[in-house]
C-alpha cells in the first residue's frame, strides 16, 4: 500500500513538472503568422546554422528558485584552439556581459556562450574557464576570455540566493545538442519577464536562396524586457493594455546571432545592429534599466590558436553582398523574441508575484482583424 502511494505521489509530482515546463505545441508560424518575407531553415531556429549546439539547464525548486543556463556553441571542436570570427555590438549597457573587450579587440570567439542570470555571471564564467582548460590540446593555456551574457529574472526568481553553479553550467555545455530547441520557460529564461508578459528563450532562423549566397542566419534570445510590445505590425501591447509607463515594464535582452555567411569581426559588428533593429521591430524600447547586448559569430572560417604561417588567409563576404545576411538577422530576431512569448508559461512565487503569459488566443484574433494571418 505504501508502496503504492509512493508511486501516486510520484505521478503527481510528475504532472505537476510536466505542466510547469510544457512548451507550446504551436509557434506564430503555425497560426499563420509571419515575419518579413525571408525562408526559414527546416527548424527554424540557431541550430539551422551547420554545426551550432545548444545545451539548457533548467533550474525550478518550488516556488522560489526559477533560473537557468543556456549554453550556445558554434561548433564541436575545441573553440580556444580554433577561434570563430566574433563581434559584440551593445544596444544598451546596463548588464554585466563579460567578455566584451578581448572580443571587440581581437574579433574572436574561444569559448561557448553562456547566458544565465545576472549573480550567476561569475560563476558561470568561472565554469567556462574550467571547461576550456580541461579539453585536450589546451595544458598550456595561461589566460582565455569566457563571454557570459545575463538578464535580471529576480522577480520571479530568488536571485540573491544564487542557485547556479559550475555543474549546471558545465552540464548545459556538455549536454548541447544540434537539432530542435526548447523555448519558453527553459535555460537562462525560466524566470524572465517581457512585455509584461512571462518571457524566456527563443529561436528563428532565415535560409537565403542560393542566388543571394544560400547563407543561414540563426538567432537565439533571452527574453527579460520592456516597451509596447507588436507584433507582425500590430500593436499589440496597446491593444491588451499592457505597455511601459502604464506599467513598470524594465529589463534587458540578450541576442545571439550565429551564421555560416563568411563575415570578419568587422562585418559581424554590422550583422549585430541589425538584430537590434529586430528587437525594435517588436516593439522594444532599451530603456535606462536595459542590458541589451548582440553577440554575432560565424562558423565560416576558423582561425587557429597557433599557427606556422604569418598570415590568416581566409575568403571573406565582399560588403555589397553583406544586405541578405542584415535583413535575414533583422527577421530572424524579432521572430525569435515573439516566438519566446507564445512558448512561455505563467509563472508565480511564493510571495504571490505572479506573471501571465501572452494570451495567444486573443492576440491571433487581433492579428486576424488586421489581415496579419494568413
């Protein structure tokens, strides 16, 4: 009989699991909604781009703790070793990314992405650091550069009691994968707030035609921020009556942006503003309290650690041909941010904060009056 009980409570504790982390079976796309007028790749997400891994720890103990890690990897070797061409561009800068300078100097990439929360930055970076001087080949690295991205999800989240630690972040890197990504209230957005609304993680991607390069952009967000929130055009915020300074609406974004188009640290830079103008587009507003970062790479050319040669001779993106690759991270991004809305749940704590999420429903019929569902 005890036995038996054991097995029931355990059913519910299931259930109860389940609900907390269901994602969305649908995204916008599959209501009909569209962003811009670019293809998507077959997933419609960061891991479109060849070789791009995500790993997600999700971290949820009661109703306190709600936080994660989501680890980004632009591919499967030994980054340290072979460098990614990198840029950060800052729409915003009241965060605490770390890694910034040596990837402004330099225009390189040697360690995975991490976003987390805004305290578990350096432990995140802490983590990084072991996992890089822990892989074969790198017995002799004395200094590298963890770039650790964050937003601020102590609403939801008992931030102060800082709950990740370096095996969450070291099992979000390990654990990354090609293929699907989860969204919503998982990784780094477990405890995020946008629009009002809950937020969390969110991908798109874009596949240009073969006559404008055959590249693909991918993008993935962390979703923690405020402004009148649109989507495909519509306004949708103010249809819903949720908007910043009718509400305190604050926060900060993180973007990521990988491609395969062949791009220096110079033209990533560029690629980077343009997933801003993404952000914009949904209707954010990078207010005073908003860490709002872009991390652009490309998997294009590796540039290695150590090398005979004086040169790196590497065939790069003329900037005539650049446009494609803009456009797609523009659509790619805003796709992203809403597809994080319409995967994310509601979510309360233990003092009673609550948020909502987006009301999907409602919000496809307003699109519908305005003719965006097609």
């Amino acid at each position: 009989m005890k036995t038996a009980f054991r097995v029931f409570l355990t059913a519910l504790l299931f259930i109860g699991c389940y609900t907390m982390h269901a994602q969305s079976t649908k995204r916008p796309r599959d209501y009909g909604i569209r962003f811009g007028v670019m293809p998507t790749g077959p997933l419609n997400a960061i891991t479109d781009v060849p070789g791009v891994r995500v790993g997600q720890v999700t971290l949820q103990e009661g109703q306190r703790v709600r936080t994660g890690v989501t680890a980004i990897l632009p591919h499967g070797g030994n980054l340290f070793q072979e460098k990614c061409p990198a840029a950060i561009y800052i729409g915003n800068g009241f965060g605490k990314l770390a890694g910034y300078t040596q990837v402004e100097e330099l225009g390189t990439l040697e360690t995975p992405i991490v976003l987390t929360n805004t305290l578990g930055v350096p432990t995140a970076a802490d983590a990084v650091i072991d996992y890089t001087l822990a892989q074969p080949g790198n017995e002799q690295v004395r200094s590298l550069n963890p770039v650790v991205g964050e937003t601020n999800d102590g609403g939801l989240n008992d931030i102060r009691s800082r709950p990740v630690t370096k095996q969450h972040v070291l099992d979000a890197i390990k654990q990354a994968k090609t293929g699907a990504v989860d969204e919503g209230n998982v990784g780094a957005g477990t405890g995020t707030v946008c629009f009002g609304f809950k937020g969390g993680i969110g991908t798109a991607s874009r596949k240009l035609p073969v006559s404008l390069g055959g590249y693909t952009v991918g993008v993935l967000v962390q979703t923690n921020f405020g402004g009148v929130l649109q989507i495909a055009g519509v306004p949708v915020g103010v249809e819903l009556g949720k908007f910043s300074f009718k509400e305190k609406l604050d926060g900060s974004c993180m973007m990521v942006v990988l491609t395969d188009a062949p791009l220096d640290a110079r033209n990533l830079k560029r690629l980077a503003k343009r997933a801003f103008m993404g952000m914009a587009r949904t209707g954010g507003i990078a207010s005073n309290g908003s860490g709002d970062y872009v991390i652009a790479v490309s998997t294009a050319n590796r540039i290695p650690n150590a090398s005979k040669s004086t040169f790196d001779e590497v065939k790069l993106l003329r900037n005539d041909e650049t446009s494609p690759c803009f456009m797609a991270a523009i659509e790619a991004t805003e796709e992203a941010i809403i597809n994080s809305l319409f995967a994310a749940r509601s979510m309360t704590t233990s003092n009673g904060y609550q948020v909502e999420q987006l009301p999907v429903e409602k919000v496809v019929d307003l699109l519908k009056k305005a003719g965006q569902v097609k």
